[in-house]
C-alpha cells in the first residue's frame, strides 16, 4: 500500500488524514499523519461494478461525520463509505451511462451544499445534480437540458464550490466560463468568462481549479491562459484593465481535462487569437498571477491546474507543466517555488504532472504527483 498510479484527486478528513483517488489502481487510500503506506479505505479489487471496487475514481470528498464519497467515473455512479466499511453504498447511479434522474455520465465534481446535499458535477450530461438525504433519486439544479451555451446548459461542469451562503460556483469547462447560482434562484449568471475561448481580459480558456479566498472572492485557474484571476463574484462587473507593458496570455492548449477526461501533457497546438482588448459591458477577472505566456518565471505560468487558498490571503498554485508548486503570499509580486523546480524528475525535489493540491489541519502543502505514482508532503 505504498505505491500509486496515477493518483488524481485529494481530500483531508476532519482528523487529519489524507484521502487519495489512486485512478489507475481504482480504488481510495487513507494516509494518517507519519504513515508511509496508506489503508485502503474504497477497496481496489480490480477495476468492476461490485461495491468493492472501482473504476477510475476521479473525485474524494468527506463528509462532516466523516464518511467518504467517491466519484467513481468510469462507473457512473457516486459511492458512499462509512467508517469501517468494507463495501460502499451507491448514493446514486451506477445504471450505466445515461440522463435520468437515477443515472449519471462520468461524473467528475463533488460538493457538500450548506443543507449537508450532495452536489454533483455530471459532465457528461452536462448537469449539475443534488441528492439530498433520504431521497432516492437526484434532483436537477443546473442544466438537463443538452450541450450548450443559454444560462440554463452547460458544456462539461468539472468543479463546484459553495460560499457560506450557499451561493454555487461552477466551472462550466467547455464553454470557458464560472458560473453563479445563489440559493433560490431561478436562473444563473455568468460571473467570469462566457464570451468564448480567449485571451482577451473577459474571457476563459478551459478554466480547470477553483477555490475561495478569505472574503469569499473567487480564484480560477485559467488554464489554457496560463494565469490565475480573482473574481468578486457579489459584484455586477470587475472591470480590469492589464498593467502597462503586459503581454497577453499566448496560445493555450486543452491538457489534463481534455474531453476525453483522460489525456495528460499533450503536445501544445497553436491557436490563432485576436489581440487582447477590454469587451464592453463584459464582466472581467483581476489578474492575480500569471497571463505573460507560458514560461517558467516566477511571475509565469505553464498550465495551472489546481488551487488552494493559505492562511492570511496566502494562495497556493499547481503549476503543472512547470512541475512546481507557486506560493503567492498576499502582499507579495512574484510567487516563490515552495515544491518542485521545474523539471521534470523523480527526485524528492522534483514533481512531474501535478493533479489536485490541499492543505491538511497543520497547513502543511499535500501534492498529487501525477507522473510519478505519489503524494508529497511538504
């Protein structure tokens, strides 16, 4: 139990454990605190439909009893692990691939809303979905309604994140947006991107990690445009304007949440783009870090892919094709590499590929390693 394979994503327990998707090897290891081998807590009995077993896990999330849910992909269902238990419980799915209300299609995202309601992001619906306690199918919060781009569809939701007041943010992948749906509402609303893959200061490309920063604002991980923003998601516009002198974000490509939900480090593509210009009426991020082209500078990035927000409006960036992990203190410029150093290896300095990044209880920094089978410390 000390070896992994393509572990993705991450989560820590209210005791301060470590919960690990180990995708290839389809199952979840727990690792508690100076423990070299993890304990398997979602069994890896070979990839299959049985209770005890998985097939690609994409997601982990805890409970605040400290059960485990499990977004098992491949197998198009939502498990739930009690403490102790040897077998899962199917919250909901596993039918096979498919659009009703008690089916699922590679769900990805997992949240708990306020109420304690599982949220799912069921990308290959393009839905997102609630299962509250006790019921027995899903309800549908968000879209149901096709691949698209209206404020009722959606085009593979990856990540969901909720504020205190229940307000859910989404990255809407596909179509290069976040979107807002407060609690109640009928409609949602476009709070960053929504004008097409771009560059321009209004626009996404493939925005992958989400998180919240200590006065509930939002950070994205705009991937494609190799740069992290900052969006007050309460406001009606954040009109930004770039610094003087800053080139605007080069040719991006889709890597690691590709359609396939698969493929890792393609071989860049290059996209013509227009040059960067401010879209009238368009609501538009605050550039935090990044947006000068991929490079691997400490005021650059290379692909972020994930997010975590520190202690003291700290912000922790997966910078995942420079293999490093950035650390942007509040008052500070330029980040500083605390994990990795930007080449690809196996040594204890070194990262290869990043998937998720967390902070446990003590603030210490946990790694997904992608490439190299391992979760790091630091």
């Amino acid at each position: 139990m000390d070896q992994l394979h393509h572990p993705d994503g991450i989560a820590v327990s209210t005791d301060g454990s470590v919960l690990v998707a180990d995708r290839f090897n389809h199952r979840v290891l727990r690792f508690s605190n100076g423990d070299a081998s993890g304990e398997v807590v979602a069994r890896g009995r070979g990839t299959g439909t049985g209770t005890d077993q998985l097939n690609y896990p994409f997601c982990v999330l805890v409970e605040p009893e400290g059960s485990i849910l499990v977004a098992d992909t491949h197998n198009h269902r939502v498990l739930r692990y009690r403490k102790g238990a040897v077998y899962g419980e199917v919250v909901t799915g596993g039918k096979g691939p498919g659009a009703r209300q008690d089916q699922l299609h590679f769900p990805h995202g997992l949240a708990l809303d306020t109420d304690g309601s599982i949220l799912i992001a069921d990308s290959g619906n393009h839905r997102i979905l609630k299962f509250r306690r006790g019921s027995k199918v899903c309800e549908t919060v968000l879209g149901d309604k096709g691949k698209g781009s209206s404020l009722d569809q959606m085009n593979s939701p990856m990540a969901i994140v909720v504020k205190q007041i229940g307000t859910m943010l989404i990255s809407d992948f596909g179509n290069h947006r976040v979107l807002r749906l407060r609690r109640g509402a009928a409609q949602c609303k476009t709070v960053a991107g929504g004008l097409g893959a771009g560059k321009h200061w209004s626009q996404l490309f493939y925005p992958s990690g989400l998180a919240l920063d200590m006065q509930g604002h939002l950070l994205v991980a705009d991937h494609g445009n190799h740069r992290v923003i900052r969006v007050r998601t309460d406001a009606q516009a954040n009109l930004f304007d770039p610094p003087a002198g800053l080139e605007s974000p080069g040719d991006a490509t889709l890597d690691r949440f590709s359609a396939s939900w698969d493929s890792r480090a393609q071989a860049p593509r290059n996209t013509p783009r227009t040059p960067s210009r401010r879209v009238a009426g368009a609501i538009t991020g605050e550039l935090v870090m990044g947006g000068k082209n991929a490079g691997m500078d400490l005021d650059q990035l290379n692909y972020p892919c994930s997010l975590a927000a520190g202690p003291k409006g700290s912000l922790y960036i997966a910078d995942c094709n420079n293999h490093r992990v950035l650390h942007l203190r509040s008052d500070a410029v330029v980040c500083e590499a605390v994990a990795g150093n930007r080449l690809s290896g196996t040594k204890p300095d070194q990262l290869s590929y990043l998937g998720s990044i967390a902070l446990d209880s003590d603030c210490s920094l946990l790694v997904v390693d992608f490439n190299n089978h391992r979760v790091l410390r630091f």
